[in-house]
C-alpha cells in the first residue's frame, strides 16, 4: 500500500514533465492522471488509515484516511472536468502540463502533515496556479496572478517563521508539536494557511483572482486549490483540541463576510467566487465532518463556474433581458439547488451534516449563512430562458465535464442517505422559501454596491499584519 | 540581541512592500523579508553550537542542528524562483506601464 502511495504522488510530477515532451499526449495523459488520482481515493475508503514517514527521523510524513480521501476525490474529479472541458480548445501541452502538476501538488498538500512538506506543497501550488492564470498572456491576466503569488509568498514567509518556532519547541515539524508550540508560532502559522485558504478578511485576494481567471482555471481554482490551505487547518483542529473554537469561530465569520459581500454582488464570477469564501466557512465550521462538504462544494462550484463560463454575459442584470438555451439553464438549476440544501442532491446531506454538528454558538450565524445562500442564487435559478435554435458557442467539452459533476453530486447524494428524515428535509426547503421570498421583496430591487477597497493590493497586505494581530489575541485568549 | 536584528530585518521588509510604491521596489523589500526569515532559520539552528554538522573523529565541540538548514535550503531556493517568475511578469507589465507603480497598474487592470 505504501508503494502504491509514493507512486501515487509523484505520478503527477512525472506524467507532467513527460507530456511537455510528448505535446501529442498531454490530454490523454492528464486525464490518465487525474482518473487515477480518483481511483485512488476510492480505494482510501477501503482501507485503514495509512501513516507513512519517509526518510528517516525528520523526513516527510503522510497521512491517508477517508478525511484526506475526500479532498483527494474532489481533486481529482474537479482536474478530470476541467481537462474534459478543455478537450477541444487548442489548449497547448504547457496548460496541460500546469494543469496536472498543479493536482498533483494540491493531492500532496492534502496528503502531508508536517509543516515544511506543507510549505513545499503550497509553494509549488502558487507557482503553477500562477502560470495557469497568466496563461492568456494579457496585462490583466498577468497583474491579477502577480498579486496572487506575491500575496500567497508573502503569507508564506510568515508561515515559514511559525514554523521554525514550533520546531524550536518540540524538535519536530509535525503538526502534532502545535500543541508545544507557543501561542505566536500558532499565529504565523494560521496566517499563512488563511491566507492560502481564502478564509476571512484575509481571503479576500479571492474574488478577484478567481473572477478574473479563465473559466477552466477559476473551476479549478475554486473547486480544489483553496482547499489546499483549509484541510491542514481542520487537521490541527482535529489534532489539537485547543485551537478547535478558533477554527469554528473564523468558519463561521467567513461564511457570514462571504455571503454578505454575495447578496449584493451583480456580477456572476464575482458572486461564485464570494460563496467559495463563504463555503470555506462552512467546512471549517464544522471540523469533523468537513471532507464531505469539500467533496459537494468542490463539484457544485466547479460545475458553477463553467456554467458561467458559457452563459451569455457576466451581468446579472443583462442576463435577466437575454434568456438563456433551456438545457443550460436546467444544469445552472441543479447546481444552484444543491449549493442552496436542496434535498436529492449531495449538498442537502453535506448541510444536514455540518449543521447537525455545530456547537450552539455557532447555530445563528450558520442558518444566516444558509439563508443568505439561498437569497444570492435565487438570482441564478430565477433567470429567463428558452429553447433557442442557433446555438452559440459551447465548447465540445462542456457537456461531459458537467455531466461528470452533476453526477457526481447525485452519486455522493446517496452515500449519506441516513439524512433523510422527515424534519431534516424540512428545515433546507423552509430555508429556500424564505430566501427566495427575500430576494423577491428586497434583493432583485437593490442597487447597493459594496466598496472593493480591501481587495486592492496594498490593502490586502496591510490586512496580513492586523490578522496576525487578531490571531494572536485570539490564541492567547 | 541577533534574534532582534532578525525580526528588524523581517519588519523592515514587510513595512517595505506596504510603504514602497513601486513594483520592483516591493518585490526587493520581499526578499529582504525572505532574508530575514532565512536569518532566523540560521539563527535557530546555531542554538547548540557552531560547527558544521560533519562526520568525522575529531571532537571539535557542539555541532549546529542541521534540521533548520536543510529545510530552509529547500525554502531559499523556492523563494528564488518565485522571484525570477515576479521579475519576468513585471518585465511584461512594464511595456504598458513605464512607470510600475502599483495604484497604476491595479487601476488600469481591474474592472
């Protein structure tokens, strides 16, 4: 099984480079990865859980148990996608190349837990992610992956100084020496995984990252690579009960700044990249059962943002004069309905499950949270449409990727069929009702448009320093 | 006394990239910063003793804790290059905005 293991995280690496040299394979050989990489997190369920220490005392460490297994499946289903959807696009061998190294880093952060083969992971995941948003070569594109890197490095260095701290304090970089470590290593650390996470008001580099990317990369974004800073967040909650009521304090502040800059936003990237601050919130919210909800959040949101990707135009106010092709607009419904809790899709059960295991402080802010999920895309499912004859430019891809995960959102719908109870479906449809009557009586009219001025690039630094601040406080509270 | 150097070190660079309205310029207090953390790491591992960690029989005192070096050997070079890959995309952006100013370039690419 280790063998296997080993095999299974440097395929990416390998295949990658192979491909760049092979250019007439790079799709078939990336989608090879990819499929296997979910082949493998299948096979983790079936397993016990495997710890690997490689190269002696001070070496790397993994961990694979069903909580990475879940994160590995969204990886995994989320690159297929978006190599499925790129299939046709004349996409060179380098996107591909970027595009599989890129899952196989995340799976190693997923897969690590200590602090530096985490800091390697993450690195990497910020140089690739930065060749694949400066892609299309424009000045745009090139200043928006710039801030990230520059952002996510600067973040890093912080992390890179709270590790050494624990180090200092208990001769190991593994996780479990947080609980050793005093209270500012914990701090820098933090910092630097809720900035990479996207969580709080130091997630906020995300909405424009992810808007202003192209569609393939915001899914593959938003589906699987912030995710990469969440989990070792979860893993030090689950490790290191001390730092569990922080964990759930900041989910439930991220989820609330999420939502509350969606509802007013009237731009349909900006709108999905905001509920992917929120959806971290969730998951973090709810430590112990956070792989589920990565697994529906990383399929929903991908499927999302490719949607968006074909949908006429980015304004929701255009959109509501410019119907849109019926079966695009059914596959948009499914999606919004499952991020909403709607019953019969995998996002019910992930909300059932996550709401079942709040603590009762957390309650109120949680269903103002879902409440405010349902009122933001209400404004996705109430757009008009029509059958319309000529049909506009679909990539050939579309369709399989979003099949593969709408599928994949029913099929994970059933692993959890114990939340079907009669007051469990209640309680998500109320929700929904209520949402939508908000957003009829007061969304669909308002104008309010929220300041951007803590997304611009000095902001986002200067908000690093007064995090670090808070977390300190936070930690020795 | 070196340990407050260090954290003067890292300070000094990170007010840099606040405080430095140009693109070049932030990037180099970044990699002050990134000296700094290095600094820290040398720092940390020297607590024992200075010599270099080789084997052999003579006996010449403390050894210094290779762990810190090793690792942030890995970290100089990572941060290298993700300061080579910053240089180059500043190089592209400075063909429509001479002067790299950050406000500049944020106001003319954001939508």
């Amino acid at each position: 099984m280790s063998t296997l293991t080993i095999i299974w995280i440097a395929l990416p690496f390998f295949v990658g480079f192979i491909s760049y040299l092979l250019p007439r394979f790079d799709r078939i050989f990336s989608l090879g990865v990819a499929i296997a990489s979910t082949g493998y997190a299948l096979w983790l369920y079936t397993q016990p859980p495997l710890k690997l220490q490689l190269l002696d005392n001070f070496g790397v460490t993994l961990l694979l148990d069903p909580l990475s297994g879940f994160f590995i499946l969204t990886n995994g289903l989320v690159t297929a996608a978006v190599i499925l959807y790129c299939w046709n696009s004349g996409k060179t061998a380098f996107f591909y190349m970027q595009t599989i190294i890129l899952n196989g880093s995340v799976n190693a952060a997923f897969a690590c837990t200590d602090f530096i083969s985490l800091y390697v992971a993450l690195e990497v995941i910020s140089i690739a992610a930065f060749l694949l948003i400066a892609y299309p070569r424009t000045d745009r594109a090139i200043w928006v992956s710039l801030r990230y890197l520059f952002t996510s490095n600067v973040a890093m260095l912080f992390y890179l100084v709270g590790a050494v701290l624990v180090y200092k304090a208990s001769h190991s970089f593994a996780f479990a020496g947080l609980r050793e470590s005093p209270p500012e290593a914990l701090a820098l650390i933090f910092l630097g995984l809720l900035v990479k996470g996207g969580i709080f008001v130091s997630g906020l580099w995300l909405p424009l990252t992810h808007s202003e990317s192209e569609t393939p990369v915001s899914a593959m974004l938003s589906g699987a690579v912030v995710k990469a800073g969440v989990l070792p967040l979860v893993r030090c909650a689950l490790l290191v009960p001390e730092v569990d009521p922080l964990i759930r304090g900041l989910g439930v502040g991220t989820a609330l700044l999420g939502v509350g800059y969606a509802v007013f936003e009237k731009d349909t990237k900006r709108m999905l990249a905001f509920h992917t601050v929120s959806q971290l919130g969730f998951i973090l919210a709810a430590p112990e059962v956070g792989g589920f909800y990565a697994l529906t959040h990383g399929l929903v949101k991908s499927a999302l943002f490719l949607i968006a990707g074909v949908l006429p135009s980015r304004n929701l106010k255009e959109l509501q004069h410019q119907p849109i092709h019926t079966p695009i607009w059914i596959a948009l419904v499914i999606a919004s309905f499952s991020i909403s809790g709607f019953p019969l899709l995998s996002g019910f059960g992930a909300k059932v499950l996550t709401m079942k295991s709040l603590l009762p402080w957390q309650v109120i802010g949680m269903n103002t949270a879902a409440l405010g999920t349902a009122i933001s895309f209400a404004k996705l499912i109430f757009l008009p449409h029509q059958k319309q004859e000529k049909q506009g430019k679909i990539q050939p891809g579309f369709w399989a990727a979003i099949a593969l995960l709408i599928g994949g959102l029913f099929l994970a719908n059933i692993a959890y069929y114990e939340a079907y109870s009669f007051e469990n479906i209640i309680k998500p449809l109320a929700t929904i009702a209520l949402g939508w009557l908000a957003y009829f009586l007061i969304f669909r009219q308002t104008t309010v448009k929220l300041p951007r001025l803590l997304e611009q690039f000095d902001h986002l630094i200067g908000v690093m320093s007064l995090m670090l601040i808070l977390l300190f406080w936070m930690v020795l509270a | 006394m070196l340990e407050a150097c260090v954290f003067a070190t890292i300070l000094c660079g990170f007010f840099g990239i606040i405080f430095k309205k140009n693109l070049v310029m932030k990037i180099i207090s970044m990699d002050v910063m990134s000296t700094g953390v290095i600094a820290y790491y040398v720092l940390i591992a020297s607590r024992d003793g200075l010599f270099t960690p080789i084997l052999s029989n003579a006996n010449r005192g403390n050894y210094a804790d290779p762990v810190p070096q090793a690792v942030i050997l890995t970290a100089i070079v990572i941060g290298f290059s993700i300061q080579a890959l910053m240089l180059v995309g500043v190089m592209k952006l400075a063909r429509d905005n001479p002067t790299l100013e950050t406000s500049e370039i944020e106001q003319n690419n954001t939508p």
